[in-house]
C-alpha cells in the first residue's frame, strides 16, 4: 500500500487524502510530528531533501513530495483530471496560484493563529495585514472566475477544486470572513456535495 | 501566431520564450509596463484578473496566466515533456518547487536589487537576510539532487529544467552565489549546450 507522510489538519495532507479517497485508492498514513521538527530532521530530510509534508511513498519506496504533483500523480488518467488539453492547462493553472498566490497567505495565516505557540506568533503579528490583503486578493480572483462557472477546470470537477478547497474551507481559521464571496459560499457547497467527499478531520478505520 | 504577454527580463517570461523557441513555436511578444503598473490597470486585468505576467493568448483569444502552467502547455507531447507517468510527476514536482521555494526568494531578491526603486528597496531591505537564507536552502536542494542526476526530470531535459534554469542563472542579480553549488553550475552549463538555447536578453527578429 502506499504511504501518505503527513500532518492531518494541514491542507496540502487533507488534499491528497481526499483525491486518494474519490478514487478509492487506500493510503497508510504516516503521522510526522510538524511541529516537533521532525521534518527538519535527518531521517525524514533523507526521504524529503526540501522537508515538508505531505510527502507520497510508493511501496517500491520511491518518493514524492509537493502536494499538487502527488494530485496529477494519483489522478493522472481519471475523471479527476480533464482529458482536453486546454482544459488541463486550466487546471494545472490554478494548481500553481493556489500555491503561489493563495496558500503562502490563507494557510500561512491559519498556521500561525491556528497552530504557532503565542510567543512565536508575536514575531509574526505585524505580517498579518499583509496575508490579509494578499489572501483577500487571490480569493478575489476565485470569485470572478466563480462568477459564471462552476468549477475551476472545464465543466467537471477536478483536482483543481481539490488543491483550492484544502485552504478556503477553513481561511476563516486565518481570519478571512469567506461569507462575502457568495460564489465562493456556492462552490465550497457544490465539493462537499461530491460523491465520496470526507471533511478534512475524517481519518480511516 | 500566439501572443505572449510580458515583460523581457523577467526570468517567468524567459522560460515561455525559451521552451517555445525549443520548440520552434513562434510567439509574438507583447512587452507590458510592469514597472508602470500596467498589469494592475483594467485592460489586463480583464485578460489576467490575477495581474501577472507571462500571460499566453491563443488566436482565439483564450488566454491562460502562471509561467508553468504555460510551459506544460505548450510542451505536452513533445520531448520536453517525459512520457513516463512517474517521471512526468517528478517534473511537475519541480515546477511547484521552483514556485513554491525558489522564486519567492532567489527571484524576489532580484527583483529588488536590479530593479527597484532604491527608495522603495529601503522598504524590503529587512528581509533580505530572509531571501539568502530560503533561496540558499531551495539552491542546496537542487545540489543534492543534482549530486548523482543529470536533470531534474528522469533521463532528458525537460520543462523542469527550463523552469528552474530561469533564475537560477541569474541568481547572482540577488546576491546569491552559485559558484558554491558545483553541480548546479555543471547543470547550467548542459542547459546551455542544450539545441536551440536563448538566452533572456535575445528577441527574436
């Protein structure tokens, strides 16, 4: 079976977990200790040089890390990926603002009043203005597009739904009020609707 | 002829100008006053609700943002693009790395240093000492892969390699110094005797 290193409330883990579960394909999870610094350590940083969960392990034992890759990966050839080429430039468009333009503010925010010791925090404080605008900004441009389309590839849901809706679902955990982005409010409504959704606590039996 | 929105010494433009000339695709340039705040304006906000550069139009006038995205594009099918499922995924791996851990820091720090405003650079001089620090840590994880490989994606060149090639060539522009990564300065090298190679400042007649 395959391995999922993982930190379960983290959203880049929640991602992979629930494009392995719609495809009914079984993962081991590995739980790592994030905030003990196990990733920086030399057994995990010899599995994963950059040191960061999720990190996907094939029972062959070989290894690959950064969330979205491990997405087309396991969905590559799936309902999950869009079979028309511009369709799948789409997506791979938004699989590279979520990380570039969304996550570095939204999960970053959430990270530090979520999860950060107060005395780490208090470093932290004077660039919450600054994850504000810029996650404000990249929900911005989810809602334009949102404006007249359904999903974020295509016509069909895909793993681009999935890499966006790991961190939207829970920004209010970053401070970010979602409530006034009413497309935004429909879409997150239309994933947890899919077949074979689980919320981001669910852990397997 | 496809257009390509742009500005001609960002390293995200030279990767499209460079994979399409590899693949003699030719793209009519259509050079943007980034430094103007041309991309923040109304006009290509409507091409580009998220106000970056590169941006590909088609001759239909779709057009798709996010330097990588455009690479895979582009690149699909050809040799730049490796037909193995686990390989294709190692590449994309790299592309999320370059965005994700490279150029926040190696081409932000250039950025400043080369093109900035030396009144505005007094604003971000603070984090500097940040920049080095991550964008030395995403060049020594390059090191080590390169350690025993010659690209990043399986056996051939590939878009991963243009990608990172795009500022880690010039990384020197924000103070990094490659000549301490010896098999990411051989690495340049082979990209640079690769066929058909541009260097970013050449514009086609």
């Amino acid at each position: 079976m395959m391995k999922l290193h993982q930190f379960h409330l983290s959203g880049n883990c929640y991602k992979v977990r629930l494009c392995a579960h719609m495809l009914s394909l079984p993962l081991l999870l590995v739980d790592v200790d994030m905030m003990g610094g196990e990733t920086r350590r030399a057994p995990f940083l010899a599995k994963n040089p950059n040191g960061r969960v999720p990190l996907l392990e094939l029972e062959d034992g070989r290894t690959l890390p950064e969330s979205n890759a491990i997405l087309f990966f396991l969905a590559e050839g799936t309902h999950l990926v869009p079979s028309d080429r511009w369709q799948r430039a789409q997506m791979l468009q938004w699989l590279f603002f979520e990380q570039y333009s969304h996550e570095p503010y939204i999960a970053v925010a959430r990270f530090w009043l979520k999860f950060a010791p107060e005395e780490q925090l208090r470093d932290k404080r004077h660039l919450l203005p600054e994850w504000q605008t810029k996650g404000n900004a990249a929900l911005g441009v989810m809602e334009t597009w949102l404006g007249n389309k359904p999903w974020f590839a295509g016509d069909e849901f895909s793993i681009a739904d999935i890499a966006l809706f790991a961190y939207t679902h829970c920004a209010g955990d970053g401070g970010f009020d979602v409530s006034v982005f009413p497309a935004i409010e429909d879409w997150l409504a239309r994933v947890k609707a899919q077949p074979s959704f689980i919320p981001m606590e669910h852990r397997p039996q």
